[in-house]
C-alpha cells in the first residue's frame, strides 16, 4: 500500500486527521505548512516535511519532489501554481486545481452551482460602496448576509446586514475584500452530506448530518439528521448532483440548507475533509479521513463503506473550543474520558479562546441517550451515564 506518497497543503487538525488515516494504510505523507509543529507534522516523524506556505509556488514545487499525488487540507491555496507544478512534473493533484480554483471563490462557486441548476440562495456580486450595498438591499431585502467571496472560514468573512443603518458597519468590518450579497435564508436547520468522489468519477455520499453553527462555527453535529427519510435522501441526492458537477477525486463537504417546507438550497461546499464529517470516524464503516486517501490513491471504495456502522448507530459530535480561561477546555475532555461511548480528539495547538482545538464524537443506539452522555460532558447534568 505505500507505492505513493501523498503530499498535503496545509498542517493543521484536517491535515493531521489525513495522516492518522495514511499512516494506518502505510501510505506516506508529507506535509507543506509553516512552522515545525504544525498538527499534521507532529504525527508523522518518517518524512521530512515542507516548511513553507501552501500559497508559495516554490514551496508547492518542494513538496511536489517528494510526492505523487498532492492534495489539500485547506482551499485556500494558490492554484495557478498547483496547475504549473502538475503540468511540469505530473504530480497528480485532487480535487483538481481547476475544482479548487472555483470553490475557494464563494461567489464563482455559487455561479457554477447555478449553472448545474444546484438550488442556492440568490446571490449578487457588489461593489464596496454604500449606494451600491443600499441597492442590492433594495433587490433582496433586509436581512441579507454580506460576504467576502475570497478567504472566508468560520463566518469571518460575513456580515449580517439587518437594515440600512448597518450598510455602513458592514462596510467597515469587510473593508477592502471582494463582496457579494446573499438572500437570507430562513433556514429551520442546517444540514450536511460528505461525498467522496472516486478516481474514475463514481460518487458516493455519507448520511445526511444536522450541524448548529455558533458564531459561525459549527459547535455540534447529530448524525443522522433528525429529518425524514425524503429528506435525509433528497439531502444526499444533492450534495451528489452537486460534487459530481466539478472535476478531480477526494472528499467534499456540502453544507445545506433546510427551508420550511422541506425546500434544500445548497449554502456551500468544502473541496476536503469537513468539521460536519468528524463524527465518521467512530460512527461509519470507512471514515472521511480514509475516505479521501483512499480516493486520491485509488484504493478500493467497496459496497457499502460510507454507510453507518449499524442501522441503529446515532452520533454526536461536540467540538472542543478554547475557554475563555486558559486550557479551561480540558475539564470538558476529563468528563468525556470518564464515560463509556465517547472519543476524544485534541489536535495539538496551542489554546486561545473560540479556537478550534478538538472534538468529542459520542456514539450510541439512540439520539437520546447520545444527549444523555452530551449533557454530562457539558456539566448540565451530574447523573453520570453508564
Ligand atoms: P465555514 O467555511 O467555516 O463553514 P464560512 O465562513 O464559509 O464558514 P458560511 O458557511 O457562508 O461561512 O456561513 C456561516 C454560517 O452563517 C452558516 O452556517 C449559516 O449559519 C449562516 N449563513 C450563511 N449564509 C446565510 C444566508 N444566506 N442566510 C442565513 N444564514 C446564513
Ligand atoms: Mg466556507
Ligand atoms: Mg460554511
């Protein structure tokens, strides 16, 4: 299994997550980020890593030496040198940089979705002007959500514009990035599908999940989705349709959503592994992690292998924020430790508050007792589960 040697653009916790999944498999990896301790980096001692930055042509070009196949952790690379480093070398590169070139744009993203008729709210390029804001208020009314098209995550390139007198807030907090305007979705959940898409262009997709953001963070995830089965199908349908529209093998993430009525527009997609699919590595048969490597490497993706471990399991998946007091996160890990049914992941960074540092997936028969063994590790409950 370790003919080829898989090189990732980015260090941090998905990256480290792809080399825990490798290393099980004997694939090797090599890692480009800043910095000697990045996450990724920690966890793999038999290569000689890239320090550099995945925006970097020459660090791109370094860590393509000692590669086969490059892929991502991250969208946010540059992507005219992934295409010139993979027409100069023939290093294999998934998704492709064409596929990372339009995702890691929000708007261009959400233009190819139209163009493959994926539903997506109504979306308006628009210039940094307060005239220019007041119109498009005009068009999609109030509230709409202003965005950064590039080098958004986590909710800090977007801005809820509630009226006409926060045109001119918006502006300031998104100052100088290139803007559009998204209709508000009146959404009653948030949902979201992992599908992996092989070297020869099969798709397949994981359970529809439900994530709930804090502060534009996704905080938990319940797999299954608590929705109906047309849903939780129609949800995979989707998130296929749409994976299946770009080009180049690996796993995506597909954020939805879920409108009353039952309507589904899709919001937006991960070209990687994605927080929403954490909950896979202890609830389904193959996990996102391994998922991916399998499909860059062209390993077998069998009958079956993006399927819950039973029909009866229920995931939760809890992430671990940095608290407010330094390392205050850890007595959330010592309450999790201390049950049956519950993981912990840490991911080796150092502790800053709202900081994503780990997660927590909780695995049971039923949802129910699933919230059970949630609401003692958060301390809402002192009936320690069984
Ligand atoms: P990440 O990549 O970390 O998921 P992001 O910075 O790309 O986040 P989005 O996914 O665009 O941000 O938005 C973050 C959250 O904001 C969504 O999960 C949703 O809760 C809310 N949101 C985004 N767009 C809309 C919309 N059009 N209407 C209502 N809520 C929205
Ligand atoms: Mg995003
Ligand atoms: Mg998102």
């Amino acid at each position: 299994m370790d003919s080829k040697v898989v090189g990732i653009l980015g260090g941090g916790q998905l990256g480290r997550m792809l080399v825990e999944a490798a290393n099980r498999l004997n694939i090797n990896t090599v890692v480009l980020e800043k910095g000697e301790l990045a996450p990724a980096k920690q966890i793999n001692a038999i290569s000689e890593h890239i320090d550099g930055s995945f925006t970097n042509l020459d660090d791109i070009k370094k860590l393509a030496k000692k590669c086969d196949v490059l892929t991502v952790e991250i969208e946010h690379v540059n992507t005219d040198a992934l295409k010139q480093v993979q027409k100069e070398t023939g290093v294999e590169v998934h998704p492709s940089p064409e596929t990372l070139e339009i995702i890691k744009d929000k708007f261009a993203q959400k233009e190819h979705l139209l163009k493959y008729n994926i539903p997506i709210a109504e979306s308006v390029s628009v210039e940094s002007t307060e005239p220019a804001l007041l119109s498009v208020g005009e068009k999609l009314g109030y509230p709409f959500m202003l965005k950064s098209k590039t080098e958004a995550y986590d909710g800090r390139g977007n801005f809820v514009v509630k009226d006409k007198s926060h045109v001119k807030e918006a502006l300031e907090f998104l100052n100088d990035r290139p803007l559009y305007a998204e209709k508000w979705a009146p959404f009653t959940k948030e949902l979201a599908v992992m599908v992996v898409r092989s070297l020869d262009n099969k798709v397949y997709s994981y359970p529809t999940v439900e994530t709930v953001q804090q502060n534009n963070i996704c905080h938990i995830v319940y797999a299954p989705a608590r929705v109906n089965d047309t849903v939780q199908e129609e949800a995979q349908v989707l998130a296929r349709k749409a994976v299946a529209s770009f080009t180049g093998a690996g796993i995506f993430g597909v954020e939805m959503f879920l409108l009353p009525g039952n309507k589904l527009l899709l919001n937006e997609i991960a070209p990687r592994p994605h927080n929403s699919g954490h909950y896979t590595i202890d609830a389904c048969v193959t996990s996102q992690f391994e998922a991916h490597i399998r499909a860059i490497t062209g390993l077998p993706m069998p009958k079956g292998f993006t399927c819950l471990s039973t029909p009866d399991t229920h995931a939760i998946m809890l992430n671990i924020l940095g608290a407010d007091k330094p390392n205050g996160e850890i007595e959330l890990c010592k309450r999790a430790l201390s049950i049956p049914n519950a993981s912990v992941y840490l991911y080796g960074k150092s502790t800053r508050p709202g900081r994503k540092m780990g997660h927590i997936n909780i695995v049971s028969e039923s949802m129910d007792d699933c919230e059970r063994r949630l609401a003692y590790i958060r301390g809402e409950s002192e009936k320690t589960p069984e």
